[in-house]
C-alpha cells in the first residue's frame, strides 16, 4: 500500500507543473527560482548550510545541477522533545501564535501553539526522571548501546577481556586483539572520554550528564532542504545520529519531534535526491498556508519600517540591524516580536531571499529541541 | 607539567556511505577484499551553548565518511579538510573477525611515515584505515575505524595550560586566518607576524619561512576537530611527529595554535582557537618510525567494532510496517 502511495506522490510530482510565476506574498508559494535566490542567501549568510548535488540521476532540471538542495550537517539536539515534559507550570509559557489577526480568517486551525517560550532549567532530574528509559527500543542492540555509555564513562578498562555480548549479537568472540600492545591503555596523550572534564570552559556532553543527574543526549542530525514541486514550497529532511554516532531508527527520530507532528506531519520518506537514502521529513501540505500567514505579518511590519525610514530620510545602519535580527532567535520567543524586520531600501515588502531563514524558524516549532534555526548556535 | 592529552578522532558514518558502500559490494568489487580507497573529511570543532543552562558543550571531534566517499574527487562539506584512507571489505564475518588488524595498520602507518621522511609532505598526515563487513541482507553494517597517531616518547608537557588564542594573538591575526581558511582550508599551516603584518604557509616550508624569524614568533597552527578547551584534537599528534622528525633542532619547543573558528565571532573576543606551548625532552627525537595507537573503541569504550543497523533505515518491510 505504501510501495503504491509512493509511486502515486512520484508521478504526481512528475505530472504537476513547475511554478513560474512569484506569489510567495499571496499564498506563500515560491518558484524554484526563489527557492534558489532564498538558498543563496541562506547559504551566505549562514555558511553551516550548502548546496548539494545530489544524485546525478535524480536531479531535478528545473533546479541548477549544483544547486539541487540545501544541506547543514551536524546540527545539534540536546534534549528529546518527548523529554520536554509539559506541565501545568508549563501553560503561562504557552502562546498561541495567533495569525489570523491579519488575514481574520476566524479559523481555529490557523493558530499554532507555540509552547515552552519561557522554558528555563526547571525540568530538570526530579520532573521526569525516567527519561531515558523511554526510548522505545525494541532490539537489544540500543539497550546495551545505552548501558554502554556508563561503561564507557566509568574509565578506559581496556584490559577487559569479555566484549559485552549484548552489543554485537553475532561478533560475541571478538577476540581482544593483539593491538592492545600498541593500544592506548599506556598512551597517556589519549584523552579518555572522562578525563576531559577538567577544562573549566566547555563540558563534555558526559560530565553534563553527571551533573545534572539527567541524561543530556546530544544527538545530531543532518537536515537538508530540497524544493518540492507538487506544494511549491521547501521541505525539510532529517538524518539523525546518537551521541555514539550511529544512525537514529524512526521511532528515536520521532522523539525529537514534538507530540502534536510526529507520525502525523512528520514521515519517514525516500529522500528524492538518492537512489536509496530514507529520511525523516515533515510534510509540506500545510507550508504554504502557514508561511504566508507569516510572511503577511512579517511583510506588513517591513513596509511600516522602510516608510518610516523612508519619512526620516536616509537608511540608518541597515546592515547592523539586519544582522540584529537574524540573531535574534536567542531569545527563543516567537515569532510575533519579529515584525521589525528591516530590509532593502524602497518600500518592497520582506523580499523572497528571506523565505527559507523564516521557514526555519517555523520548522523550528515542530521540531523544538533540534536547532535547524542556525542563527544564533554558530 | 601536565602531559598534553589529545581528543581522539571518532568516526560519523553517514547512512549515505552505507548505501554508497552496498552498491560498491554488489556492482563493483563482489567478492573481491582487495583495498580501496577512501576520502573522509573533518571540519573544526563547534561546541554550542545550551539554552536551558548557558553552559557550553563540546561536540565530538568527529571525521566524516559521506556517501561520495569512493569518489575520487568529491564534495566536501563547507569549511572541511579532506582525509585519505584505505577502506578494505571482508566478504564474511569469520574473515574480519580473523583478519590481521596489526599488518593492516601497520601498512597504513609504514605509508605516514613515508609521506613524513621520504616525500618531506603532509598530505597523508592523518590517513586512516577502514574495515568492515556488511551484512547486506539484514542491513547490518560492522566496522572499525583505525586513526593511527605516532606515540611520542616522552609525551608532549604544555607550558601552563591550553588558554584563549586571543589572548596570544591580536584580533587583526585572528581575522587575517579566519579570513584565510575561510576561503581556503587547510590542515596544518604556519603562521608568522613580520612587521605585524600576519602570514600562513604551508607546514612543508617550514625552514625557509621560519629562516629570520625569531623563534618566540614561530607558531605552528592545525584546524583542530576537537572543541573540548584542554584536549587538542587527533591530528595534532602525527603533525607533532612530522616536526620532531623533519626539524628536530627547532621543535624541542612548539607554539600551537588550534584553530577552531570557522567563522569569526559573534560578540567580540568570543574566539573559540586555543593556544599553547608544548615541549619535549631533547631525548625524543625520532630516527625511526615510532609505535603508533589508534584504533576507534566501540560505544562501551572496548577496542571491538561498532556496528551500524541500518534495517529500520533500508529494510522495505520495516519501512512499510512504520508508513501510515
């Protein structure tokens, strides 16, 4: 049934036509032209992203051949959504960002709630304490994986001759080979995943574990951008990696995708610049919608900006204020303080270079804890 | 004098290398275990600040193997060093279980120390070595990374202790290498300010570019994969190596500089590069090839293989069962 749904999605993409014309203001729709010019500015404003080719044989001809879609690596996550737990405590910091103020639709589904905006060390160990123990692993594999950090934290016994058995179920006699001679047991320059806490600075992701008494699990995720034609709009892709670097299964994935998206928004799909690759992606039907509504709040408050400046005469430090903005994210505060957004000089509006920075920010709310909003971590 | 101790690479295998690597087994080599190469990448070492505590958290110091890794000339990722190795496929588990890891890492280390006295570069400084077995029915993926790095006898003491690199160098430095690697990274490098004005070269020009230089202003400089503040990262050793054989009169004392900012700071001062001064004993010289550690311990912290499972990832039926 899937293989089938699949095959329809492919020749509907195949059959449906390129967008030429620029509507993003009107229905938050953009062509692959924009979604270059957006990628472009992205990529140089925000050097973590590139662009990728992709497979050669899956290359797009409405996109250039270099340019076929936006890729950062290595992003970040600290915590699982699912870790987040809501609380009473928790409903103050709840907002719904309501943008039905300017298109008055009246519509419930138009507002989206944004929740832990005003989220400080308050969950901490004795909120949910279990954390760790809901990873939803069926294969003995991962559990062994995760006792194994403490193992691996608890100091460099090499000489141990036992390998786990539960860590690779058909390598159990491994043996522990010859190259403990030239191995690090005596290598007192190794640094030992424990001894590096003594910097004062920076923390190894294991100290904060101990210190705090919580897991700190900092996965990482590759997160690609590549331009679906059928909803004409930018969709993101995500591969994630555990703290030992091994690929995430869905159901990790899902942890990291707040409760209200994961199985419903957010799939597990080819990607479509591989032959094979499968990633995680969040579904772009609602984009359109919910990005025009953001990009009509954004637009209206960088016309009211460049008249004003226009009426004072003269562009103070557009170049400062710009970057004050983009860096503004910090905060973690939403998106209806976003409205100064400063921009080219005539009375244009948002320009469509700016697309992809504020749809990151809106991916950013379906996946809280993974920091695809780049613009502040680097 | 504390003994220098340094972040050891870790391997981060993308799920496209994996694919990358069945289509090779199935279309290209078969059954053939002959070796093949390989090219990595690394990048310099990023820490971010968690938002909930303010503090900051090293990421690891990782090499990357993506999916065009079998490619000769491939994309690097932005801001990334390429890496060269040996990758080498065993067709069953009993032949990787039972292969001779030492010959194969000697192989690889007999080729570093060529690159270092025989052709005086550091290209093939941190060449690598990569077994696996892939298991290609049930997506499961066995490996083991070998980084190797020359041990140093005695080991490598630091002046003090590892400090910011702008309270060594002025900003304008600073700015002058972010500008440099920016457009043009590189592994290893040297740095010298004459008459304040600051320059790179490449490590192999050492003598020639270090010749009226006053010794306080050498500074050897390395783009560091690690982002933890005490341990400078892997590639660092070989580099240490390369010096105390090629220029053993003047590398008794080296200034390193560990470069980590790929881009320049938000708030000024906030430069992320570490400094230091290492020194040795005048009795480590090395007149031949010295022992060399570095295979990748698995998530226990054991020296074994790690295995990447790749069937909830590439298994259609799996795939399936989860798609709604």
């Amino acid at each position: 049934m899937h293989a089938i749904q699949q095959q329809y999605w492919a020749v509907r993409d195949y059959l449906s036509p390129v967008l030429r014309e620029s509507k993003f203001k009107e229905h938050g729709r953009i062509t692959p032209e924009e979604f270059v010019a957006a990628g472009d500015f992205l990529a140089y404003k925000f050097p973590v992203w590139s662009w990728e080719r992709g497979d050669a044989s899956k290359a797009r001809d409405y996109l250039p051949a270099d340019k076929q879609y936006l890729v950062t690596r290595g992003v970040p996550c600290l915590r699982r959504a699912t870790a987040l737990a809501y609380t009473d405590a928790d409903e103050d910091a709840e907002r719904l960002l309501s943008f039905g103020d300017l298109s008055s639709t009246g519509n419930e589904a138009d507002e989206w709630v944004e929740t832990h905006t005003g989220r400080s060390t308050a969950h901490d160990s004795a909120a949910n304490p279990g954390e760790i123990h809901e990873i939803p692993d069926a294969d003995a594999d991962d559990a062994a994986g995760d006792g194994g950090v403490a193992g691996a934290m608890g100091g460099l016994s090499l000489g141990d001759k036992g390998v786990s058995v539960g860590d690779i179920p058909d390598m159990d006699d491994i043996p522990d080979m010859e190259e403990e001679d030239l191995e690090a047991d005596e290598d007192e320059a190794t640094a030992a995943p424990a001894a590096s806490a003594a910097g004062s600075g920076g923390l190894e992701p294991c100290d904060v574990e101990v210190a705090k008494g919580n897991l700190l699990q900092v996965r990482t995720y590759d997160v690609m951008i590549t331009y679906d034609k059928y909803y004409q709009t930018p969709r993101i892709w995500l591969i994630g990696y555990d703290e030992n670097r091994t690929p995430l299964t869905p159901a990790q994935i899902f942890q990291d995708v707040s409760a209200d998206h994961a199985f419903k928004t957010v799939t597990i799909e080819p990607f479509p610049h591989s032959a094979t690759l499968q990633a995680a992606s969040v579904h772009p039907c609602k984009h359109a919608s919910v990005m025009k509504k953001v990009i009509e709040r954004m637009n209206q408050g960088v016309i009211e900006e460049q008249q004003a400046r226009k009426a004072a005469g003269g562009a103070p430090a557009q170049k400062d204020k710009r970057g004050k903005w983009l860096f503004r994210r910090a905060s973690g505060n939403g998106k209806d303080d976003k409205a100064g957004t400063p921009s080219e000089e005539d009375v244009e509006g948002m320009r469509v270079d700016f697309y992809l920075v504020v749809f990151l920010k809106f991916i950013a709310s379906i996946v809280p804890t993974i920091e695809v909003d780049s613009t502040t971590a680097f | 004098m504390p003994i220098v101790q340094f972040a050891p690479l870790s391997s981060l295998v993308e799920p496209a290398f994996w694919h990358a690597l069945t289509d090779l087994k199935i279309d290209v080599l078969r059954l053939d275990d002959a070796a093949v190469p390989l090219t990595a990448s690394y990048a310099a070492g990023r820490s971010v600040t968690d938002r909930e505590t303010g503090r900051a958290i090293s990421l690891g110091c990782n090499l990357s193997l993506g999916g065009e890794a079998f490619r000769p000339r491939l994309q690097l990722p932005p801001h990334s060093v390429p890496v060269a190795g040996v990758f080498k496929n065993f067709n069953t588990i009993e032949d990787f279980k039972a292969a001779d890891k030492t010959a194969l890492v000697n192989a690889v280390t007999d080729e570093i120390w060529k690159s270092i006295v025989g052709e005086r570069s550091t290209a093939q400084l941190s060449r690598f070595l990569l077994i696996t077995f892939a298991d290609l029915k049930k997506y499961k993926y066995y490996y083991w990374f070998a980084f190797p790095a020359f041990v140093a006898k005695p080991a490598w003491e630091i002046d003090g202790e590892w400090k910011a690199a702008d309270a060594e160098f002025n900003e304008a430095t600073l700015e002058t290498i972010q500008k440099e690697l920016h457009t043009n990274p590189r592994p290893f490098f040297l740095v010298r300010t004459s008459s304040g004005k600051p320059e790179l070269a490449p490590v192999e020009e050492y003598d020639t570019f270090f010749a009226n230089v006053p010794e306080e202003q050498h500074t050897v400089a390395f783009l560091d994969p690690s982002a933890a503040p005490a341990n400078p990262g892997w590639p660092l050793r070989n580099l240490l190596a390369f010096l105390r054989a090629l220029h053993p009169a003047a590398t008794a004392r080296v200034r390193v500089l560990c470069w980590r900012d790929t881009e320049p700071p938000a708030a000024p001062g906030g430069w992320k590069s570490r400094f230091g001064v290492l020194h040795q004993g005048a009795e480590g010289l090395l007149a031949e090839k010295p022992a060399a550690v570095g295979w990748e311990k698995n998530v226990q912290g054991k020296l074994a293989p790690r295995m990447a499972d790749l069937a909830p990832m590439m298994d259609p039926t799996r795939l399936a069962d989860q798609a709604v």
